[in-house]
C-alpha cells in the first residue's frame, strides 16, 4: 500500500550528491586515518523512483584497541586533575568553546540536510534543532559565567574561610540518542566539557554522519585529548570503556536496559556518577471539561510530532468516558489528515522513519491490541509503506496489551477511557516511568488536587498543553526508570560537576597566603577576577 507517489521529486539543494565517505575519527587531538572494517549508512528514504533505501555514505567500525586509545587519550588530558583543561581559567575554557560554536555554524546547511535523510526529520525541525543547539550552547557559557561570578568570593564561618568553586568529575562517556543527535547530544557534551571534563563520545547509530562536519572544529578548538569522537558499535567500543574502571560519568540519553547493562561493566560503581536520560510513557489525562479544539491539537502534537519518536511524546491517553466518543471521532479525523511526505516537502507531518524494522515493530503492537479488543479508529491507520506505517488510533486499550506497557516510540496512539480519576493516578504511580504527564481540563477545583498528586509521579505537568523538554533553561529530568541526574542550561552544570573549595582558618599567616595568591593571580582555581 503506498502512502506517497514514488516519483521522486528532490530538490537540489537537499539531494545527496556525494557520499560521505568518514575515514578518520578523532583522539588525542588527531584526525587519525582509518583503513579497517567500515559500515555504510543508508536512508530509508528512496532517491529513486522504485524504493530502494539511500546509501549516504560510511563509517569506521573501530574496536576495542582504538577504543582503548581513546581512553587513554581523555584519562591522559585530565591527567588526575593535574591536565591544562581541568585547570585552565574559566574565561579560556569559555574561549576555546565561543570558537567551537563560530565554527559550528558554518555547517548549518550540510548538518541540516542530513538530519533530514537519516533520520527522517522534517525541514522546519531539522533547523530548529541545529539552531536551538548554537542557542544552548551560547546559553550554557552565560550561565557558566554567571556561575563564576557568584563564585568570585570567599566566605567566612566559624573562624574558616572558604572559596567555594565547582569543579570537573573526570572522564565522561557521552552517548546519544538518533532521535536529537545533534540536540540531545551536545546537551551532554557542551556541558561536561566547559566544566572541565574530558569525554569520548561516540554518536549514535542513526544520526551519525552529520557528526562528520564538526570534526575539524572539535580539533582545533579544544586541547588535545579532551573531545575524543569514535565510531562503530556501542557494545564493541562502550564494553572495554566501562571495564577499565577509568570513567567517572557515564552521560546518555537512551533506553534503561542499555544504561544498566553499561553500569554493571564498571568495576568501581561508587565512582561512577550517572547522568541519564531514559526512556518514559507520558501520559495525557482528558477531563471531562477539556476543552476539545485545544486538547485535540495539543494531543496530536504530543503523540505524532517526529512520528512520536520522542522521549516526551504522548504514548497514551487516558479521556473521560463522557467524551471519549467525541474525542475519538474528532482525533481520529484529525491524524488522518496529517500529510505524510518527505523532509523537505512544505507542510509535511509525518515522515520516513529511520529504523527500517520500526513498522514491522509497530505494526505487532497493533496485531497485538486487536487480540485483546481494541480497533483502529481512523481509517488510514496501519497503512504501510517500505519505509513507514501510518498512525493507528486503538481503543479501547487495556492492561494485556504490549502497547500499555510497552515505550511504542513510533506512529500508534493508544487511547483508554476512565470513569474514576484514580484510575490513570494509579496507572502512573505503578508505572516504571515518571517523566511528564499533560493535564488538560478546566474546572480548577478538580485542577488542584490532581497537579498536587502528578507533582509526586511525574517531574512536569503540562497543562493544556502537549509535553516537552524545553524551554531549556527548565528543568528536564524524570522519576525512576525515566532518568538519572537533571539536564538543562542551568542543572547540566552542575550534573557534570561538584562543588570543591579551598578552606583556611582565619589567621594572619593564611590569610597573608591568600591575598598573595590573590594579588600574583598563580592559581586558577582562587580567584575573585569577574567575568563580564
């Protein structure tokens, strides 16, 4: 069943002329040359007019001595907090990163096309990505100077004087997800590095070309040893990583099953600080009061924005039972009206989907709630394509189905009526996640109580509103298996460091010691200079 035309209809500026060819991979502050096993990288979508997956080009497949060296290579430039990045001036370390970013933009329009072809990501959202990263990393260095400028003091209690800074934690391992990997990525990445931290990071199966731009920029931006970049699979080149017992953060954004079986490989897990961000089940809970026209919009937004191929998307609905009928006639007239297309093409919701077994995935979740009751709403859901499957709207859904438990992560919007409000409270408080939930509804008497429960199960309540993770200088973190650690501009400094400070009683020998150290500005760390 075709969904699109299969005339292929590109325009030049977005078509794939020539394929991206990566044959070095950087450590030590080398574009080291790679002349081993490569994987190629293709796009699910077809440049041709029968469909055949897009070859867009390869990378190498390192093992485990190249991991090695990578190690070595961020173990070498921290080198026991005694290396030139964990001791460098604030104010350098804010340079080497405003010269990171100059260089960074000048890649916009290569990074922006390959967001669009391996990961399916539409036009619009593909350049808000890349420019909400140049946003936050300029955000995350006036913070950091923010943070210096309040730490540009000491204290005095109890007869002790103190100059409180925080400080890098080691090594990072940084993982992240093909979803937003460039976003989620450098929201990782940025932070650890401009604390102090040195970092391997190794980019994310899908999503992984468009690294290649910034690799020069990596290099000549920071010292040697403190931006290594590697690429092959996870298993190959994490495993002997997290062996060594050398990290000191593991940084990802992914799936639970894939954070856990990374910390049970350290061997020293008290040393290990973890900053993950995980997988969720966010819930939207429709009062009875809800106003539709809002509700409506907002909750198609939260399950199919990016085809539901987010963290923060809806991956069910629970609707009062006395209007769940309308609900659903008018949500399901709603989704099939969403245009399915390619990236570039204006107005187009819906999208290849990177994974080439995610239909099949979807489409046995689908199989599945069928068996236990449920139906397909809206009369294009299932509808397949090589590449995609479009959204099917279930109901009614119960507890025996995959797709109640199950992160779906894709195009199918499971949809649950209840009577008693208690039912989606202790839905969500027996969940394995606790993320976000979306609240929409009126009536502020029953608003009340239910914001001051979800508080409880959930780190954000969306009122009226679809959930997300920004804007990003909010909070961004999640109960139980849904996160580990808080991410925004502000919280993501302080994730990837910990507070240290000087301490000297208060007598005139030390306090001699200070102003001098003050005065010769010898050391970095002590300090009272501000940064405008």
């Amino acid at each position: 069943m075709s969904l699109i035309k299969t005339t292929m209809n590109i325009p030049d500026q977005y078509n794939i002329k020539k394929t991206i060819e990566q044959k070095t991979y950087l450590v030590d502050g080398q574009l080291k040359s790679w002349s081993g096993e490569t994987a190629n990288i293709y796009s699910t979508i077809s440049s041709t007019e029968s469909y055949q997956p897009t070859l867009l080009g390869s990378i190498p497949q390192l093992g485990k001595e190249q991991a090695n060296d990578a190690l070595d290579a961020a173990c070498n430039a921290f080198n026991k907090g005694k290396g030139l990045w964990p001791t460098m001036k604030v104010v350098d370390r804010i340079a080497c990163m405003n010269k990171f970013v100059v260089q960074m933009k000048t890649k916009r329009e290569e990074i922006v096309k390959l967001l669009m072809w391996e990961i399916g990501k539409t036009l619009p959202d593909s350049e808000k990505e890349f420019d909400r990263t140049i946003d936050y990393i300029y955000d995350t260095i006036e913070d950091y100077k923010q943070m210096d400028r309040d730490s540009a003091k000491f204290e005095k209690n109890s007869g002790v004087n103190a100059h409180i800074r925080r400080g890098p934690l080691g090594v990072v391992l940084c993982l992240g997800p093909y979803n937003y990997p460039l976003n989620e990525t450098f929201c990782l990445l940025i932070p650890a590095l401009i604390m102090g931290n040195t970092a391997i990071f190794k980019p994310a199966k899908f999503g992984v070309l468009l690294i290649s731009p910034l690799l020069e920029a990596f290099q000549n931006s920071f010292p040697k040893g403190v931006v290594n970049i590697i690429y092959g699979r996870g298993r190959a080149l994490a495993t002997p990583i997290m062996k060594s017992g050398k990290i000191d953060v593991l940084a990802l954004i992914g799936h639970s099953t894939s954070a856990k079986a990374l910390q049970t490989q350290h061997p020293k897990v008290n040393r290990l600080r973890l900053v993950l961000g995980l997988e969720a089940k966010n819930p939207a809970i429709v009062l009875s009061d809800a106003n539709l026209d809002v509700t409506i919009d907002e909750c198609i937004t939260g399950s199919l924005a990016f085809n539901g191929q987010r963290c923060t998307a809806l991956k069910v609905l629970y609707v009062h039972e006395d209007i769940v009928e309308e609900f659903n006639k008018r949500f399901s007239a709603k989704v099939d009206e969403l245009k399915f297309g390619n990236p570039w093409e204006s107005g187009v919701k819906l999208t290849p989907l990177p994974e080439p077994d995610k239909p099949a995935y979807i489409q046995n979740l689908i199989d599945d709630a069928k068996k236990y009751g449920a139906h397909i709403l809206n009369a294009k859901g299932g509808e397949t394509t090589d590449n995609y499957i479009f959204p099917a709207v279930l109901y009614p859904v119960n507890k025996e189905m995959k797709v109640f438990h199950e992160e779906q992560f894709g195009p199918v919007v499971p949809i649950i009526s209840f009577k008693d409000i208690e039912e989606p409270l202790d839905d969500i408080a027996d969940s394995n996640y606790g993320q976000q939930v979306s609240l929409f509804g009126k009536d502020v008497a029953t608003l009340a109580p239910l914001i001051d429960s979800l508080v409880n199960l959930v780190c954000r309540v969306n009122l009226n509103s679809s959930c997300q993770r920004g804007p990003d200088v909010y909070p961004f973190t999640g109960r139980k298996d849904s996160a580990v650690s808080t991410l925004s501009v502000h919280d993501a400094l302080r994730s990837f460091s910990i507070r240290t400070f000087v301490a000297s009683k208060d007598n005139p020998s030390n306090n001699a010691i200070l102003k001098e150290l003050l005065e010769k500005k010898t050391s970095n760390f002590i300090s009272t200079d501000y940064i405008l």
